[in-house]
C-alpha cells in the first residue's frame, strides 16, 4: 500500500498553482475551458498538461505544485544518482507506460518516481509486479522520468543486457524473420541504434580498433564513448548495417554510402550510411537524421530579436542571394532547412539542390545531386531554373560555374539560398570574388550573408553560477571588470547531461546585410580587409561577440565561447595599458585611450613589442621614420 502520511487530504491542482503565483485566476479559467474542449472519444487532457501545452509553465512549475498539492515529496531525478538494478525491477514497457521510475529497493518497500502519482492503476500494476508491501511516491517531471528510464537501459551506463557475442561471428542468412531478429547482430544493432537515439545523438561511429570495436556518439556535437564489443564481431555487425542500407556486404575495399530508416520508441528515424575501409577493418558512421516536424522555426534557432527581423526581411524579397557560412556541423542545414519552413506555401514554387538530402520537406521539390551520373550542382542548376521556380536552395556553392550561376539566378527574379564553407561573412563574400565572380555582379544580387555556430547550453538540471577562467578570459579578450553585470553559469555535471554539464545547442549568428556602404565597397575594394571595416562602421556583431554575449546571459558558458568561435582579429594584438585585443589598424585603444601609433611598425603598422628592435613581419628597423 502507499504510505498513509503520504495521503492527506487532497487539494486542487489549480489552487496550489493560483497560490504559488504561477498562475492567475484568468489564466486558470482559460487553462480549465482548455482542458474541456477535449474531443469525442479522447480522454481528458490533465490539467498540468494543459497549462503546459498553453506555455503558461514549465514543467518543473507544474511537478512542484503537484507535490505541494499531494503534500509528497518533490525529486530531482537530474542530480540523483540512478540506480539502474532498482529502476530496471519494472518491465520497461510498463515502466514507459505509466512514466514511473523505481528509486531504491528496501525490503518490502519501493520508492517510485511519477509524474502522475495519482495514476491508481499504475500503482497497481506496480504492486502487482513487484509484491510492494509500500510504495513511496515522489513527484518528478515527466521529461526527467523518461530521460531517467533512457538512462536505466543505456548501453552507456550498463551494457549488460546486450547480448554478448563470442570472439568470432559468421553471418549466416536465416531461413524465418523470426530467426533474423532473434540473432545476436541483429539484437546488437538494434540496441545501439535505439540507445542512440534515446541519447539524442547526431551520429553513430563503429570503429574497429587493433584488440576491439568500439562504439561512440556524437551527443550536442561531442563524441563520447558507449560501449566495446569483441574485435572479431566487426565484420557481423557491420554486414548487418549494410543490409539495413541496402549496401554491397561482399565488398570492403572500396568505401560505400546508403540510407535506411528504423524505428525507435515508435518514431521512424532515417539514417544514413558510409563505411570507410580502415587498417582493422570497415569503419561505419550512422547520421540519424531529424524528422521535418523537429525542425525549429526561426524563432528558436537562436537568432536574436534585433537578428530576426533582419533574416525575414532577406526572406520575404521577391529575389537576391542570401548565404549562409560556417564549417561542417555548425548547423547551416537546419538554418536552410528552417528558412525554407518559413516561406514555403501554397504560392512559391520551391525547388533544392543537395548532396545528399537530408530531411524530406513536405510541398517542396527536393533533387539528389549525383555527380557520378552527371547530375552535378552547376548542372542541376540549369534545369532548375527552366522550371519555373520562386525560391531555389543550393546545397553549396562548391565551384566557380556554380557560384555564377547562383548569381545570375539571383538577378533574374528569384531567391537563391546556399551555403560556403568559410569562418565569418566577411570572408564569405570575398570568397566568392576570389572564385572569380565578379564583384560587380556580387554588389547587385547579394542580400544578407550569415555566419552561425552551434554554442552547447549548460545543463539546467545542474546548472549553477561560476567564475570563469582568467585565462579563458583572457584569451577572449576579456578582464574580470567585463563581467560586473554578467551572470555566467555552468553545468556541474549530472545524470541528465551524462556529467558533461551541457544539454541541448543553440545557434549563435553574424548577419551582414548588403547595404549601399557595403555595395560601394564591393565596387571600389572588394578585399577582406575593407568589406571587414564596413561590416564593423555599420554595426555588424562578430561571432564571438555574439558568443560572448550569450555567455555573460549565462545561455553558454566562456569556456564554448572560446571552443565554437574564431579570434575575429589578429592573434597577438593587445592594448599595452589595458591588454584587450585590438586590430590592425587602430590608433587608439577604444576603451582606455591608450596612443598605439607609438608602438607600431613604421612600415607594415603592425604592434610591436617595446624590447623589440627589428618588426619580424617586414624587417623594418624599429622606431624608423615612416616611408
């Protein structure tokens, strides 16, 4: 039975939550007439449900005033140790059915976290199951609940409930369906590709090493490892993935690509397939692709709200070039992909390039690029353009034929997105004169270039105030004055970030519209250097002033900031009164007034350093009049 003193009279959820100020009277009624117009043949939503789905709380908002309301006690499951003996006492299906996880284990008596704790029926099944003599019950949201049954099965935390392969295994092809599931591959792979995506990983690595093959993800772009499995299981495992993929299993000379699509806790997942031979073998890398309905809108990319209107704008023209640049992994697709989510209807005729095509968007026609049967971008691009599109999505301006045409579509009534691979928009835009687009041309079409990273958030279950590393400060160009009125926080580390104390990314952005300043710099001096100091007179904010700016909200911390953003000026070059970084160029420091004329080189006007005697960049004599 459940405990007695944890059953007193009962009060209303909406009360408590009225009496804890998270709601008022107004939004209670609204959250009430919500939750009646439920439709026919559907069981009523519960309450704190409802006010959440309405974003009139957190679920953390709701889990406390449940616990006030039942006078039981409140867990955070984030920063308590997990038992995985104890929480695996229920069948997992049960388990995940009711949203109960079992704590600890005395006797007769079980302690069950809930998010429902007045679930009779569960505590029932849980009684039934178990032979409880008491069931202590702890209110916890419904999110740590599942992420703590994740974390019960996770081949991370104990892969003993994998089946254990022996030192050698044979693919043999079995005669019933039965018997293919029931092999031990195919039990192997299925774990790991489920555990995968219960652990939100990105990827997948299968690596076969000299004594073992190991197995590692990429979680909030990190890899970390899971679990290893005897060395001559390789060639099993990895024909096993290969007839998922649809791949040649005979051959493992030569690298191979493919797709499939699995199920994981009821949702399909795609996946994609490359195998690379390796000096132990054929390594595979399984990219678990989001579905189009997780795609963010751009709203919750992680632009800005002075950034946003500025993305729209550049989205809503009727024509222009709109690029967006970053290294592999620094989240350019899902900024396409979201961007097209915005302008996509019944209206536009919207047509992409990729290579390869990562997400299927309803309404939009989506064409594979396949160089190997002559369907490269620039050519791709030409037919494209015969039919009749509003909006077209270059996957990346790889090669000079490619960007020209992109240019010249964008001139000719259409809005062309793409990406390129370069660190800032600055040197996106002189990327494309130096593949020899014209600069002229570059002047009238381009519309907004966008530079973006991906910024891990510390960890909220864990997360806590901290004083950073003078040493990251400094080399972020950064004194202890600078964060007076910051609040950084970082993760502790915990069951819910996996003691990374980190959980989720965000995007961080550098937008450079194409003004008129701008277009008469693109005409007169298409370099780096001038397009930078335009960028900058017209208020351009760098990447890692963005990162720091999100890491004095305590959104990130400075240690990311520093890992996720390039210097944006030049490595060495520091104010001699106040030591924050300068650039090349300047004559006085900006923020202490400190003369930088007196220290620089007469020839190349770099900074030099004051015991120097000669400036090592152009040998010029130091303190030598000026030519």
């Amino acid at each position: 039975m459940i405990a007695e003193q944890q059953t007193p009279r009962r009060r209303r959820l909406g009360e408590v939550l009225v009496e804890q100020g998270v709601l008022n009277e107004a939004q209670l009624d609204t959250a009430l007439s919500a939750q009646m117009q439920t439709p026919a043949g559907v069981g009523r939503q519960r309450l704190g449900t409802t006010v959440i789905s309405l974003g009139l709380a957190t679920e953390r908002q709701i889990a406390r005033a449940l616990a006030t309301a039942l006078t039981l006690e409140l867990a955070d499951l984030g920063r308590a140790p997990l038992d995985s003996t104890a929480a695996r006492l229920l069948p997992r299906a049960m388990a995940q059915r009711h949203e109960c996880l079992v704590l600890a284990i005395d006797g007769g008596k079980i302690t069950v976290a809930t998010s429902d704790p007045t679930n009779v029926v569960a505590m029932d099944d849980i009684r039934l199951h178990t032979g409880a003599t008491e069931i202590v019950l702890k209110v916890a949201t419904a999110t740590q609940v599942r992420e703590g049954l994740g974390r019960a099965w996770s081949l991370s935390s104990d892969s003993s409930g994998v089946v254990p392969l022996p030192a050698e295994v044979e693919l043999e092809m079995p005669d019933e369906i039965s018997e293919v599931d029931a092999a031990p591959v195919v039990r192997l792979v299925n774990a790991v590709l489920g555990d995968a995506v219960r652990a939100r990983a990105s990827d997948v690595h299968i690596e076969p090493q000299q004594t073992e093959l190991r197995v590692r993800y990429r979680v909030d772009g990190v890899l970390r490892q899971v679990m290893t499995v005897p060395r001559g299981s390789t060639a099993a495992m990895v024909s096993r993935i290969k007839i998922l993929a649809g791949l040649d299993i005979a051959e493992r000379r030569r690298p191979q690509d493919g797709r499939t699509r699995i199920q994981a806790d009821g949702t399909m997942i795609d996946v994609r397939v490359s195998t690379l031979p390796t000096m132990h073998g054929e390594k595979v890398v399984l990219r678990l692709l989001a579905r189009a309905d997780d795609i963010p809108g751009l709203d919750r990319c992680g632009l800005t709200p002075e950034q946003l209107p500025i993305m729209r704008g550049a989205l809503s023209s009727p024509q222009g070039l709109v690029i967006i640049c970053g290294p592999t992994g620094s989240g350019k697709t899902s900024t396409l992909y979201a961007a097209l989510k915005e302008i996509s209807d019944i209206e536009h005729n919207v047509v992409t390039l990729e290579d390869p095509v990562e997400l299927q968007l309803p309404g939009i026609s989506q064409v594979q690029v396949h160089e190997a049967s002559g369907l490269t971008f620039a050519r791709g691009l030409r037919s494209v353009l015969r039919q009749d599109p509003d909006v077209v999505l270059v996957g990346e301006a790889r090669d000079t034929e490619t960007a020209e045409l992109a240019l010249q579509a964008s001139l000719t009534g259409h809005l062309v997105l793409t990406t390129l691979h370069t660190n800032d928009a600055v040197s996106a835009v002189t990327r494309l004169v130096e593949m020899g687009a014209d600069a002229f041309l570059l002047a009238s079409c381009l519309t907004l270039v966008v530079a973006q990273r991906l910024v891990r958030l510390p960890c909220e279950s864990c997360a806590e105030a901290y004083l950073p590393d003078p040493d990251v400060l400094h080399l972020l160009g950064l004194t202890a004055e600078d964060l007076e009125d910051a609040t950084p926080r970082r993760g502790a580390g915990c069951g819910d970030c996996g003691d990374t104390g980190y959980k989720g990314r965000s995007g961080i952005f550098e937008l450079l519209p194409i003004t008129e300043a701008l277009r008469a710099v693109l005409h007169a001096s298409p370099t780096e250097a001038a397009v930078g100091a335009a960028a900058r007179e017209a208020g351009v904010r760098s990447l890692r002033s963005a990162a720091v700016a999100r890491a004095k909200q305590g959104m990130t911390t400075f240690e990311e900031a520093l890992r996720v953003s390039h210097a944006d000026t030049d490595v060495g070059l520091r104010c001699p009164g106040c030591t924050r970084v300068i650039s090349l160029g300047m004559v006085a420091c900006p923020w202490c007034a400190t003369d930088l004329e007196s220290g620089r080189c007469a020839g190349c006007e770099r900074m030099l350093e004051p015991e120097w005697k000669l400036c090592p960049w152009c040998r010029t004599v130091a303190g030598a009049p000026a030519a």
